[in-house]
C-alpha cells in the first residue's frame, strides 16, 4: 500500500500504476535531455577543427584551379608542338620510305636473277641426285626386303620360342609334370656323366621306394641315391613377396618347404647295408639353389645333418665326375689280376718282336751286301760294255780278259 496526502492506493491501482509510468517516462526524458546537452557540447568542439579544414581545403580548391588554368595552356602549347612535330616527321618518313622502297625493289630484282639461278643449278643437281638416289633406293630396297625375310624368320623362331616357354610354364605349374622335369633333367646329366651300367633310374629299394637315380658305387661308400625335388611355389612365392615382414614369411615358408623334402629323402633312401650313409637332393634350378645357400644357410646345415647333400645341375655335374673317377679305380682294383696278365702277355709279345727285329736286321743286312755286290758287278759290266762300244780291245787285254787282237791288214794297192 502506499500513502499519499492521507490516502492508501494499492500497487495493482491503474492511477498508481499510470503515475508510476509516467515519473519513468519523466526521468527518461530529463536522461535524454542531458545527453542530448552533452552531445551538443561535443559536436560544438568537434566542429571548430572541422571549420578550420574546410577553410584550408577552399584554399587548396582556389590554387587548383589556378594550376588547372596553367595546365590548360601547357596542354594547348605541347598539342601545337606536336602537331609541327607530326608534320615533320610525316614527311620525313615518306622520303624514307620512298628511298627503302626504291632499295628493296632492286633488291628484289637481284634476287629474282639470284633465285633463277639457283633454281636452274638446283634442278640440274636434283636431276643427278634423283638418278643416284633411284640406284641407292633400289639397292636399299632389296636390302630391306632380305632383312625383312630375315625379321619374318626371327619372329617364326620367336613364336616357336614363346609356344615352348608356355609349354615350360604348364610344366612348371602342375607338381606331377615339374616332378617328370626334374627327373628328365637328372637322367641326362647322369647319362652325360656315367657310364650306362653304373647307374639305375627309378630302381626299387628294399623298402619299396623308387628313387629317381641310384649310383653303383663301391662300398664304401656303396650305392648312394639322387632323387630331384623342386619347390617352385615357395620359391615364387618368396621372388614375389614386397616388404620385410612378407619375406621373413615366405622365406620361412620356403625353409619349411626344402625342410619336408630333406627329411622325405632321409627317410626313405638312407638304408643302413644298401645305401650309403647319404643321399644327395637335385635342384633342377640354380636360382632356387642359390637362394637357398644364400639366404638359408641353416636349412643347408639341417641337410648336412640329415646326410642328405643339396646340389644343382653344376655341382651335381661335378659331383657325379668325381664319382666316375671312384668308379674308374674300382674297376681298375677289380681288373688287377687280368690287367696284370695280359702286361705279360704284352712283355712276352715284345720280347718276340725284339727277336724278329733282331732277325729281320740280319736279312736286311745279308740283302744290303748282297746289293752292293751286284752294284760292283754291274759298274764292272758297265764299263766292259763301253769298252766293246769303242772297240778298245787293247784296254781288255790289260784287263786280263783272255783275247785274240786280230790287226788290220793294210789294203793291197
């Protein structure tokens, strides 16, 4: 409630309520009034400096266009002396061109004569020059159809060459064809580097294995197995894998690979009393055996512990060559006694020979004298012979022979 002049009126009275409104909008408006007097106060502040520019840029006006004035007048006098100067050079130019044109026309005139000239020696040199190059093409031509006859040969051998890398491709894809590789491979360096009967292609052990080859060497060692094993997916797959991590995985894999067939081999081709105590493993591919001494040198060790040797078609050449030579000295050991036998046989011949030789001398020496007494006979038969030609009786009566020299009469007169 509140109290004014003895009376209550209650704050929800409209008269309150419409005093109170307006003592607000009052105090709005004194608010407003105030600042409104303090804004004036600043603009009139603001405003002096301002008059002053105004002044300064009216100044600046007044000059400009005092130096608009002169530039007007500049501008006229550059124009007129450019206009004289146009003239000027207008009609120096035109003599110039004049001169330049009057040039160039005999230019042109000379080298009009100078073009006619050279284009007859052209003609006259492209005349020669096509008659040679006619005799060259010609040539080139049947050259080039002899090296295209050449290029239609290479590429028929081509051809037959990339139809036998794809028959080599379906060979290595399939295990049963590369195993039958493997296996042609080793039989022809054994056929090339033993003799036929000291070795046995797919032979049965006492097992029952077959191995591809069994070598009939002399114990010891005795007779030693090679069979040929080719792990070609684990090798691509170790050519193709991109990263460390995937080549540590696939050379693993290629490990465990070569492993099953070194331990494949021990098993079943080490027999203790008929096979050595050792079997080699043939690698149709130096790629893949290099790889292995290069990069697994503990499956190479794991081999060796395993008595089972890993070569490749070179080091098995050179292997089955020292295995010839055993060969060759067991045969020697058990052809000792017939060796032996016909070494006599051999002496007895010589000493029969020296004898006949001996024989054969005398005749040729008995035949000699012999020849040299008819050679005496003959000059002596010679010479009396030529006596008698000369009629030198005289000369055979010196000589002892037993004649009658009857001489000539001389004629009666």
């Amino acid at each position: 409630m509140i109290e004014i002049a003895g009376a209550s009126y209650a704050y929800d009275d409209p008269r309150v309520i419409a005093a109170l409104v307006a003592a607000a909008v009052l105090l709005l408006v004194l608010v407003l009034l105030i600042m409104a007097v303090r804004a004036a106060g600043r603009s009139a502040r603001m405003a002096a400096p301002l008059g002053q520019q105004l002044q300064i840029l009216g100044g600046h006006v007044q000059q400009l266009g005092a130096s608009q004035s002169q530039l007007q007048g500049s501008v006229q006098t550059v124009s007129e002396t450019q206009a004289h100067a146009q003239t000027q050079m207008i009609a120096t130019v035109e003599a110039r061109l004049n001169a330049v044109q009057m040039q160039m026309q005999e230019k042109l005139a000379d080298n009009a004569a100078r073009s006619a000239r050279a284009m007859a020696e052209m003609q006259e040199r492209m005349a020669t020059t096509l008659h040679g190059s006619s005799k060259q093409t010609t040539t080139s031509l049947t050259q080039l159809q002899e090296r295209l006859a050449a290029i239609d040969r290479a590429q028929d051998n081509i051809t037959k060459l990339s139809d036998d890398v794809l028959s080599l491709q379906d060979i290595l894809s399939n295990k049963q064809r590369r195993g039958m590789f493997g296996e042609i491979q080793l039989n022809d360096i054994v056929s090339k580097a033993l003799p036929a009967n000291s070795y046995t292609l797919q032979g049965v052990l006492s097992n029952g294995k077959r191995p591809d080859c069994l070598i009939h060497l002399p114990n010891p060692p005795g007779p030693i197995v090679i069979d040929a094993k080719f792990p070609l997916e684990a090798f691509e797959e170790l050519a193709a894998s991109e990263g460390k991590d995937a080549q540590l995985r696939a050379l693993k894999v290629f490990g465990a690979a070569v492993k099953v067939h070194i331990n494949a081999i021990s098993e079943k081709y080490i027999i203790d009393g008929e096979t050595a105590d050792g079997a080699l493993m043939f690698l149709p591919s130096e790629a893949v055996y290099a790889e292995l001494h290069a990069r697994l040198p503990d499956i190479v060790r794991y081999g060796f512990d395993q008595r089972v040797w890993i070569v490749s078609p070179t080091t098995c050449m050179a292997t089955l060559n020292t295995m010839r030579a055993i060969l060759k000295d067991a045969r020697m050991r058990e052809q000792a006694g017939a060796i032996r036998k016909e070494l006599g046989m051999l002496h007895g011949d010589v000493e029969r020979l020296v004898t006949r030789v001996g024989r054969l001398d005398t005749h040729f020496n008995q035949a000699r004298k012999d020849v040299d007494d008819i050679m005496i006979s003959a000059e002596k038969s010679a010479k009396r012979a030529g006596r008698l030609h000369n009629f030198d009786f005289e000369e055979l009566a010196k000589d002892g022979a037993e004649t009658t020299v009857v001489p000539l009469a001389k004629p009666d007169v």
